[in-house]
C-alpha cells in the first residue's frame, strides 16, 4: 500500500512538473525572436557599406558616435519593448537626420548632411540585416501608407511630402 501511495505522488508530481515546465516551454516559443545590437558589427557593417568619401572623412570613433546618436534618436521617440498595438511604427528619415545633425553640433561631431544621410541609410540596413527590421515590401520605405492603403487618408501623419521624387531623399 505504501508503495502505492509513492508511485502515485512520484507520478503526480512529474505530472505537475511537466505541465509547468511545458507550459513555460510554449510561453518561450510564442515569444519574438531576440536581437542583439552588436557595437562593433554595425560599425563593421556600415564602414563596407558607406562609399569611399564618406569613409575617408569619417573615422571609426565618429561613425560609432553617429550610430549612437541614431540610437538615441530611436530608443526616445520610437523605442515600444512591448509591441505597439497600433501597427507598424513609422520612422521619418527627415526627423531621424535632423536630431543626429543637432546633436553633431552639440557634440562637436564634424559632419555633412550628405555624410550623415548616408550613415542613417547604412544603419538602417544594418537593422534589416540583423532582422530588426523586416521591409516585406520596400517600396513603402518611398510611398505614403496613405497611397498604399495601410493608412486611411487623414488618420495619421504624411511621412513625405505630395511632391516627394523617391530617387531623392
């Protein structure tokens, strides 16, 4: 009778044990693939991507202090850890350049709008190689949601202009 009674606790308790250990299992699962920013491997990764005048007037030290700067801008006006239950967030590149350009100055960081631009464009490909960011149609990175119907006309700001030419930026 005795052993009776430990079989059925041992097997209880397994039982329970498995429940909770699966059921941790499948909350794992459901949960986001994890990215991990890599300091070293965006600076790597935008330096092979800018073009030879950008590279020649930027250093290592100020292109990983450009890519801090973007960071900055992205963790204080988009950063959302736990999803936005509005949809996809929107980033104005116009926006994006013109807190990195103020905050160059600030930091005394000498660099173009033309350079800067480019090591925005650079970093934000970074994000997609990485899958930080996944564009499943890229031409929205150069239409207004509005025309592409993701957004109904009038509920949420333009992010370009009327008159945006997209070989342009």
């Amino acid at each position: 009778m005795e052993y009776l009674i430990l079989g059925l606790g041992a097997v209880l308790v397994v039982g329970i044990a498995l429940v909770a250990v699966g059921g941790g299992v499948a909350k794992t699962a459901r949960m986001p693939k994890q990215i991990v920013y890599d300091v070293q491997e965006s600076i790597d990764f935008c330096a092979e991507a800018l073009p030879d005048e950008v590279t020649a007037t930027l250093s290592y030290d100020d292109l990983r202090r450009m890519l801090r700067l973007h960071l900055e801008w992205i963790q204080a006006y988009h950063f959302t850890p736990e999803g936005d239950p509005e949809g996809p967030i929107v980033f104005n590149d116009d926006d994006a350049l013109a807190y990195v350009m103020e905050r160059a100055a600030i930091t005394r960081l000498p660099i173009s709008v033309e350079h800067a631009r480019q090591v925005l464009d650079a970093h934000l490909a970074y994000f997609q190689f990485m899958g930080a960011v996944h564009i499943d149609r890229p031409e929205i990175v150069h239409t207004d949601l509005a025309q592409l119907g993701l957004l109904e006309p009038g509920e949420g700001p333009s992010a370009l202009s009327a008159d945006h030419n997209p070989d342009h930026r």
